[in-house]
C-alpha cells in the first residue's frame, strides 16, 4: 500500500503517517522521525519516493490538490530543486543514502564543512543517518554556476550539466610537500636576456640535482649553459645564488606579464621553501608541473602536480575546472589550485615594485587539489 503526504509549508517539509517510520526512515534512510510513526521528508526525498511510485501522492495544504511526481516537481519547491532532485537520485541509484546537511537530519558534528555550501550527507553504503559515519559532504551545483574561491571546502562538488549529466570532483585542502634538499652556490654569473636569463658558468649540481634552468646546449653536454626562466632567475637572485639584482629581475617580470608575475613568483618561492621543484606548465595549460623529490635529472621521474595560480578572490566557471581537472587526469597527474592573497604591502596600498615581498615564502597562499571521482 503507497502512503500520502502532505506538507508542512512553516517547516518546509512533507509529513507521512501510517508506518512511515518503519518504510521509509528505519529501513532505507529517507527523512526524521516525528511522534509515533510519522516521518518528516525533505522536499527532493520526497520527490524521490513519488518517483519511484513508494509514495502515492503529496496533498497541497492551501488547494487540497493531489500532486504526482509530474505536479511535484512543476512546484519546484525550493531553490535549484531540479539539479539537487537528479543528484539525489543518482546517488540512491548507486547504493548511497543521503539527506539533506542539516538538523534535524543529521547531527552537525558529522560536518567539518561550512554547512551553508553543502547540500546533502552522503553515508557509507550500507549506513545511514543515525551510524555517525560520513562518506561525501555533497555540494550541488548546474554548470553555470560559478564557485568563488572563497566558497571552497572540503567537499565533493557535483555538478549537473545542461544534459543532466553529472559530473563528481573531489575538492580538498591540500598541503604539498617535498624532499628535494640541495646546496646552491653563490655569486654564479648571469645575464639578463629579454625575458629570460642566461648562467654561463654555473656548477652543474645547480642544473643536475636542483633542476634549475635547461641547458643552452640540449641534452648533450658536459658542463652547461643555463637558460633560466625569469621566475627562477628572481628566486636565485634573492638568495645571493646570481650575480643579478633581484629588482633587476623582478621589474623585467613585471613588464613582461604584469601584476601575475608577482603570483607566480610567490607561489614558485613558496614552492621550493617547501622542497619542491616546479617547472613551467605550460605545455599541460598550467603555470607549475612539480617534482617532490629530485636526486637528478637523469633519473626523473614523472611530475605529480599541475599548479595553477589565481588570486585568492578568483570566480571558477565549472567548465573551467572539468577542462583542468580532466587534462590533469589524462597525464596523470593532479590538478591543484594555488590562490595567493594579498601580500602586506599590498594590503596597505604599496604598489612599487618591492622584490622582497615578491619572493617572499610566507605569503598568504591556500592550496586547493581538485580529482575527478566516482561514488
């Protein structure tokens, strides 16, 4: 026998009597106990339950109408009900429960994430509300709807594009790291070409075991001339390593690509403070592809991270991301997003060029690593 609901508008939900209780929330996770045997659902489980013919009908308090899943969802109660309706089914279809991320659903300590940006708790398979167990914090959005930066969490991001098709990323706060340790020389000779630097002399550990540069002379050589991006350039110059001026360097940076330079360099500093060794990224769409460990050139082994750097007040487009997080994917690695505040200077209105800040490691930088995923 299908039971009714009807809704509750002053507390947004759908109440179900009879044996609601046992049916719906005891044996399959839909909805929160009320007195005796009545549950409360959330408008997309009750929907759900329309859909798949569990629940008979819902009543229309103010009219008194009878609605069907078709009528139901033409109310579209609440807002983007029509992404989270499709996501909410898919996961069921996948052998997940899920409710809404809020009490009296569940009990708020299950969320680490900000609850206003999550839509729904996923649990385990085979568990549901009341295990105290979390699989996926859940965010849904369509694929026109941009995230700002500062609305990232830890959390799954489903997103449903204009076929009603769905896409998972697995969003994380990242904490990158390496263990490539190696000696720099100093007072090495250089000069400042166009938009790159060239080392004429330097001692072949800085190009073998620290990966700084390519040589001049390709891969056959035996003691090379470096050819150095302006980002390393301006990191060596600062620690003595070139015998260039750091603002020499950091003012032909900012000519040649403005205000970015600064970022980039920021988060390369930021980078080899963390025993890391970046490289362009160019050739994969990204600023940095990195290297944990480096114990030489000869011996190297695949980059693990493409990085791209934005401002920390950044707006994603989802498209945006599906494309740098399936390219990651496709060259096995993972993409990850570095978003660089303000620096102090900046924060109190100098904009002249200071080099030292623009290489300085402890600059207000958030990491952030994006994957595909599939629940």
């Amino acid at each position: 026998m299908s039971l009714e609901g009807r809704f509750d508008d002053d507390a947004g939900v759908v109440r179900v009597g009879h044996d609601a209780r046992q049916r719906y929330h005891d044996s399959r996770g839909y909805g929160y106990p009320l007195e005796g045997n009545e549950i409360a659902l959330a408008p997309v489980e009750a929907a759900h339950l329309l859909y798949r013919g569990d629940l008979d009908t819902v009543v229309e308090k103010s009219t008194g109408d009878h609605l069907d899943f078709q009528a139901f969802v033409s109310r579209e109660p609440g807002t983007d009900f029509g992404v989270r309706f499709l996501v909410y089914a898919d996961l069921r279809e996948r052998g997940f429960y899920l409710s809404p991320a809020r009490e009296p659903w569940i009990d708020d300590s299950l969320l680490d994430a900000e609850h206003e940006r999550i839509d729904f708790a996923v649990f385990p398979r085979g568990k549901g509300p009341g295990d105290g167990e979390l699989e996926y914090a859940l965010r849904v959005i369509g694929e026109r709807t941009d995230i700002p930066a500062t609305e990232l969490a830890d959390t799954v991001l489903a997103v449903v594009d204009e076929e009603s098709e769905i896409t998972y990323f697995d969003v994380n706060g990242r904490d990158p790291s390496g263990e490539t340790d190696t000696d720099l020389p100093s007072g090495v000779e250089a000069a400042l070409l166009e938009d790159r630097v060239v080392l004429w002399e330097p001692p072949i550990d800085l190009y073998e075991d620290a990966f700084y540069g390519q040589p001049l002379e390709g891969r056959e050589y035996e003691r090379p001339t470096l050819q150095c991006s302006l980002l390393e350039a301006a990191y060596l110059a600062e620690r003595g390593v070139i015998d260039l001026a750091v603002e020499t360097v950091v003012e032909r940076g900012r000519e040649v690509e403005g205000e970015r330079f600064d970022r980039r360099l920021r988060v390369y500093t930021e980078l080899r403070e963390r025993e890391i060794v970046p490289k362009t990224g160019y050739k994969f769409g990204a600023d940095f592809r990195t290297y944990a460990n480096v114990e030489s050139v000869s011996e190297l082994s695949h980059s693990e991270l493409l990085v791209r750097v934005h401002p920390d007040d950044h707006v994603f487009e989802p498209r945006d991301l599906a494309l740098d997080v399936r390219l990651a994917h496709g060259v096995r690695k993972t993409m990850v997003f570095a978003l660089v505040g303000e620096s102090d200077e900046e924060r109190e209105g100098d904009t002249g060029a200071d080099a030292t800040a623009a290489t300085d490691a402890t600059s207000d930088i958030e990491w952030w690593s994006l994957e595909r995923l599939t629940p």
